[in-house]
C-alpha cells in the first residue's frame, strides 16, 4: 500500500499520516518527491484497510502496490534518487556520471595511494578498494582488514575521494560503516538477508552488487531488504551474470539497465571489469555501459596489474583508466550525461552549474 499525500499537504499532516500507520501495527515509509510525498507501509501481511487512511488531511489517495517491491519501485518515487555527498561535487544517479576506481583489494599503502592519485588525476570522483576479500580459496588473500580501511580513510583525507568498501559480514559492516562513504555489498551476498537488514539501519549509502545468478525481481527484493530497514540511499551495480559463454568470466548484462530504470528510481552502476573478467574487454563495455543510460561505472585499476594480488587479469593499468576516461566523457556527452575533467578543474568550477544535481 501507498499513501500518497496532496502536493500542498504540510509536514504536520505527513506526520499524522505516518503516526496512524504506525498505529496499525505497520511501519511507515515518508519518501519525498518532486512533486509530493508518498508513504510507503511495509510489515503488512494481508492488505491495509485504506478508509480511515483515505478521509485523512492532506491524504491524496490510497493506492495498491501490485508488484512484491514498493519501495525500490517508481511507483512511490517517480523521478530519479541522486545521493549525495555532504562537502563534495560527488554524487550518485545525476546528470553528472559517478566513477569508482581503484584495485580490487588494498594491498599496502604505496599501492593504495599509488593507484589513487591516478585514479582521482584522471576524473574519478570515489575509490574503491576492498579491505575484506570474499574469496573462492579459503588460502587466497584475504584481505588487510582494519588497516586497509584505515589507509582507505588517509586516501580520502589526502584526494577528497568518497570511499567505496565492501562488507562481508555483520562484524565488518560496524567497521566498513564508521570508515567508508559507501558500504559495498557484494555479489556472493545479495541474498545475504541479514546482512542485507543490517545494511538497511546503516546511516551510509549501500552499494548492492547483482547476483551471479539473480534475476531482475530478486536483485531489485534484495535493495527492497535494505530499504525496509530505513536506509534509502541504495545503489545498484550490475556486474555480470553466470552463463554458458568461456571468452569472459560472467556475462555483462547491460539489458539490465534500462530494465532498472523502468521500474526503479534507484542509481545503477556497471563494473564491466568482473562482468567481463579480461582487461582488453573492460574499456569497450564501459563505452558501451554509459551509452545504454548507465549512472556510473566501478572499475578495477592496478599499478603492477601482474603482481596483484587478486583480479590482476581484470584490472586496467592507469594509463588505460586515462584513455577510458577520455573515451566515455565524449560518450555521456551523446547521451547528456558529465563526466568531471580535472584537466579544466582550475579553470572555473569543476562541474558546469547545470551537472550539479
Ligand atoms: C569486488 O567488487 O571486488 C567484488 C568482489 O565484486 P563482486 O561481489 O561483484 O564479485
Ligand atoms: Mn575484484
């Protein structure tokens, strides 16, 4: 169920209507939009009875939500969510393109800042770089923990990059949430309910990767988790699917990007370098992401690519992340969209007044 307020309703009368779902036993959803608030109610099992709902003031309509997501669906939220970054021209799901790189896993200091001040020289706005590793091999890297977000946190202070890091589980997300911008949730764990709630009470945004097998509905139920916990701020990330093919490691679903947009108001991302698996593949499909409406890319770049110490073979070299970066900001120009160039950040403002949204 929906409640959706009149355009001139005041706060006060939001805030009744909230008090009085929640006095049914049900929890109240007030998302803004443009135009007016809808309530999203959630922790009904059967259907909400609207008549007491329905003669309240400021009450536009009460509507059924058919689909199984309500608040993840533009039927509450017609336009587009923008997250934003407090002190920062960095944001997600705006004209502006919002680019993540940086190595699969931090390393040390020296390649962390290394592969960073390429990274942010060459327009990227947030880094990436996991302090916790999910990894097929129990004897693979694992990560460095506490001191990789700790170095995450220096590369912030030293670039002003927003820092994306993933969580694997409820004891790394309490860390990740006090060092990170933007909690990563990984592939291995859309389905991870728990986790996924425990991402839904953080007070950060929440990167959500696909599942190497989800489809559309479960990938959009699981962003559905963490909004129903109270976290709106969700951004999802297709990073290719598990298929017949051998010539890559997944198979980049760019089909699925549109198919978000229709039915979602939330961002979505594409990390073409787990969806490809193969470096020489990962500036094509970036191309080819941000001309399919894509919000952004996450993108896997290494310093000394052959002695990484995970994903080596997919991480670009810095003087590739140059010319990709080069390459889509002619792209997101066709489809008017922005990618930052640093290059002219000293002449004026870094992003033209009508990017900044
Ligand atoms: C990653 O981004 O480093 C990662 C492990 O990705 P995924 O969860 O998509 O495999
Ligand atoms: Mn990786």
């Amino acid at each position: 169920m929906l409640v959706v307020m009149k355009s001139h309703a005041t706060e006060e009368q939001i805030r009744e209507a909230c008090q009085k779902i929640e006095s049914m036993g049900y929890r109240a959803h007030p998302i803004p939009g443009a135009q007016r608030t809808a309530i999203g109610i959630t922790g009904n099992q059967t259907e909400v009875e609207p008549g007491t709902l329905e003669e309240m003031p400021g009450v536009q309509e009460v509507i059924r939500v058919s689909k199984p997501y309500k608040l993840v669906s533009r039927d509450i939220k017609e336009e587009n969510t923008v997250i934003t970054f407090a002190g920062t021209d960095a944001s997600i799901g705006g004209r502006t393109l919002a680019v993540i790189a940086g190595p699969c896993a931090v390393e040390n200091r020296e390649q962390a800042f290394a592969v960073a001040e390429r990274v942010h020289a060459a327009g990227a706005q947030f880094f990436r770089g996991g302090a916790y590793k999910p990894r097929t091999s129990p004897y693979s890297f694992q990560g460095m923990g506490e001191d990789g977000l700790r170095i995450l946190a220096e590369i912030r202070d030293r670039f002003g990059l927003r820092i994306v890091t993933e969580a694997v589980d409820h004891e790394t997300l309490d860390l990740v949430e006090r060092y990170a911008d933007v909690i990563q949730i990984g592939a291995r764990n859309m389905q991870n309910f728990s986790l996924l709630k425990r991402a839904g009470r953080a007070k950060k945004p929440v990167l959500l990767k696909r599942g190497m097998s989800a489809t559309l509905e479960e990938f959009l139920m699981a962003a559905e988790y963490i909004m129903s916990e109270g976290n709106y701020q969700v951004i999802l990330c297709e990073r290719g699917v598990r298929t017949f093919a051998d010539h890559t490691r997944n198979t980049l679903d760019l089909s699925l990007i549109p198919a978000v947009q229709r039915l979602s108001h939330l961002p979505i991302l594409v990390d073409p370098s787990h969806g490809t698996g193969k470096r020489n593949k990962v500036t094509p499909l970036s191309r080819a992401a941000v001309a399919v409406g894509a919000d952004g890319l996450m993108i896997e770049v290494h310093n000394n690519p052959d002695r990484a110490l995970s994903d080596g073979i997919q991480s670009i070299y810095p003087d590739q992340f140059d010319d990709l970066m080069r390459q889509i900001r002619q792209i997101a120009a066709v489809v008017d969209r922005y990618v930052p160039n640093p290059a002219q950040a000293n002449q004026q403002s870094s992003v033209p007044a009508a990017a900044r949204s």
